[in-house]
C-alpha cells in the first residue's frame, strides 16, 4: 500500500478503544477527548497496518502538541517511530510531510504568510531563540513559525544557526 499523503479526520471519542473501527485507511485519524485532548489514534501513513496511539496528554508522560487551525490537523513535534516501520513524518495542516529527504513542505499551504513572519519579526532579538519559542509566545503552529523565520532569513532580517544551533534564529547584525 502507497503511503498517505494527507490524514483525514475520521471523528472524535470519548475513549481510545472506540477509534479502532472508526480507521479505514492509512492516515486516518481519531482525536480521544475526555474534556481535553488524550491521544490521537492514527492508522499509520506508512501503509504497514499499524495503529498508532500518539500521546497528547502532558500530564502523563512525554506528550506531543496538538493544532487545529481552519479545522487542519498539525502536531508537534514529528512522529518517529523507533519499531515496527519506523517511519518518520511531520503532521502539518492535514499534510504528511515524509522525514526522509523526499519532502520540503512547500506544498503545505500556511494561511497568512506574510501576516505571521509580521507578527514574528518583532519578536525575535539579538540573542538565538528556538522557533517553538516564538510559536509558543504567538500561540501559532511551530511548523508555520519555522518557515515564517526560515522565510525572514532567506530575506535577510534573520540569520539561522547551523548544525546543532538550526531552528535558531536571531536578527541579522546591523553593519
């Protein structure tokens, strides 16, 4: 089976074991909400079968973060499995977004583009900031600061750091 591209919405339950039957095809998905969001159920988009129970709960363990913007799905950070397929993707806007060099995102469509790299540039300082950061204190989709810094990089206003200093972004020194 073709892996999936898009995730589709297939509902929400009160209790993990009702989304199994609701998960027809890889990159179905169903959102546990008990009063908040438990758990995203997710028919793997790898196409192995597999079932998939991503945590969103940060009062029981380590705990992605879950966006619904304009009703598309985004979590954060990506899903990397470490058994069975071990497949690696980024969730952004309904979107799949392959982690093995095969994708750029530049399909993934950010509303506002220019609204947002508006509302992150005043933001952003002298001193490197991680763009979570950012996204956390513009209560945005990380995925969507990350190419809204990236963008303002690529125009100069922002340089990225390297290696293990990328996803920082600082304001490009005045000469």
């Amino acid at each position: 089976m073709a892996k999936a591209l898009r995730v589709r919405d297939r509902g929400t339950v009160t209790h993990r074991h009702a989304a199994d039957a609701l998960l027809e095809r890889p990159g179905d998905f169903v959102l546990v909400n008990r009063g908040v969001p438990r758990s995203l159920v997710l028919a793997c988009p790898d196409g192995c079968s597999e079932t998939l129970t991503i945590n969103l709960d940060p009062r029981t363990d380590k705990a992605w973060r879950y966006y619904r913007k304009r009703n598309q799905l985004s979590v954060f950070p990506s899903v990397w499995r470490d058994t069975g397929c071990q497949s690696h993707f980024i969730i952004w806007h309904h979107t799949i977004l392959w982690c093995d060099g095969s994708d750029d995102g530049e399909e993934v469509v950010v509303e506002d583009e220019i609204e947002l790299c508006q509302r992150v540039l005043p933001l952003c300082t002298n001193e490197w900031q991680h763009f979570t950061t950012l996204a956390e204190a513009l209560e945005e989709v990380p995925w969507d600061v990350n190419r809204a810094c990236t963008q303002l990089a690529r125009r100069g206003f922002l340089n990225e750091g390297e290696r293990k200093q990328r996803g920082f972004f600082r304001l490009t020194a005045k000469e």
